[in-house]
C-alpha cells in the first residue's frame, strides 16, 4: 500500500468529480490531506493554483499527489495503481 | 413591423437580448432560448427586460438546466444530481449559479457557461464539468 507516501488532494468544495475522488479514498481507507483550492484565501489560492498548475500544466481538479506520482481528475483505475489496493 | 425594429429582451443570466415574439406582453412568462432560463418579461426605460423566476433557488437551476437541454437536444447522465449540489454551493457560496468545476466566479461561467452556449458540447460531445451531453 502505498500510504507511505503522502497523499495530497488539490480540489474545488463544490465539484462532483473531486467529491467522487475523495468518497472513493474513504471508501478504501485511505488517509490523505485535502485542500479545497476555492475555499483559500486569496494569495494562498494564488499560490496553491501556481503549484498545482506548475505540477500538471493546468488549472483542472481532482488532482491527487501519491509520492512521485499525480493524477489528474477522478480516475479509479489511477487511483488503485497508485495505491496498490 | 420591419426587421430593423424587431424589439429585443435582455437576459440577465446569459447577458444577451432575444427576440420578442408575437403573443408576449408585459409578465408573459418566457424562456430564454440562449441559456434556458425561465423570466418575466416587463418593460424598463431601456427597452424590455427578463427577471430571473424563483431566483437563487434549486427550482430556479433545474428549470434552467433542464430548458437548456431541451432547446439544444442534450442529455444528462448519473453525474447530474452531484452536479446541481455543487451548483447550490457555488450560489451560497459565490452568488450565483457558476461552473462547479471551474474556479472563475465571472458572468461568461454562469452555467449553462459561455463556451456551452457556443457549442462545446457539439464539439467534444460534453460541457467542461460533464452536465451536458451530446445525444449518442
């Protein structure tokens, strides 16, 4: 399992897909911190936005950080091949 | 009447003016065919306006939405109720009803968004957040 890794959720409060990534972590036990980039205050959203834009090459969300590895909208097959579950 | 002086209704969702038709008069009922949006029509000092119906409310969206798909001929799919909740939350959070998937809290992503409108889902068979679907 790859829960040595931290596991870093960038999402928007009110998008279904990030809500979708976050239930499926639940589900499967997972413990992950979770940012909701359009609940930060205005610089530190600034500041968040850049680094997920720099790691990515955009502004999209869900992204999870599982080490070395991003993954970029709800995809569950990513998911469990990051995670090994 | 000649087309030159066709009267016009101004959406204030979509931010565009429609044309009136025959029938209409002042707190007729209508349906905006650019965005869906359900409006009373009365007539202000600049010309014929549209006032949002049960504004700010879920009613208000899915009337929306639900009119959208039906003057365009889309569909939803099982990701649509997720979709109306982050909605909800953008208007208590944010003041109206934009994009869940976006960060931009602007007039253009007003949902049915501007890209929407100009025909994305034709386009890549989708809206950017998945509401609006291409018919198979």
């Amino acid at each position: 399992m790859a829960e040595k890794h931290k596991i870093i959720v960038y999402a928007l409060s009110t998008c279904p897909y990030c809500k979708r990534t976050k239930r499926f972590l639940d589900a499967h036990k997972v413990v992950y911190e979770h940012v909701d980039v359009d609940l930060l205050d205005d610089s530190k959203q600034d500041e968040v936005l850049d680094k997920v834009e720099k790691l990515t090459g955009r502004k999209s969300f869900p992204v999870v950080i599982v080490g070395t590895e991003i993954i970029v909208g709800h995809d569950e097959q990513k998911l469990k091949k990051a995670l090994n579950i | 009447m000649s087309s030159s002086q066709v009267e016009r209704i101004y959406c204030p969702v979509c931010l565009a003016k429609f044309k009136f038709s025959e029938g209409w008069s002042e707190g007729s009922v209508v349906v905006c065919p650019i965005c869906g949006e359900r409006l009373t029509i009365s007539k202000s000092a600049d010309g014929w306006v549209g006032d949002r119906i049960d504004k700010g409310t879920e009613k208000e969206i899915r009337d929306r939405i639900d009119g959208f798909a039906e003057i365009r001929g889309y569909v939803f799919n099982d990701v649509k109720e997720d979709i109306v909740e982050g909605l909800m939350g953008k208007y208590k959070r944010f003041g109206d009803f934009y994009c869940p998937c976006r960060m931009e809290h602007v007039p253009e992503y007003q949902c049915p968004c501007k890209p929407t409108r100009g025909g994305d889902v034709e386009k890549n068979g989708k809206c950017h957040c998945g509401l609006f679907w291409k018919k198979a």
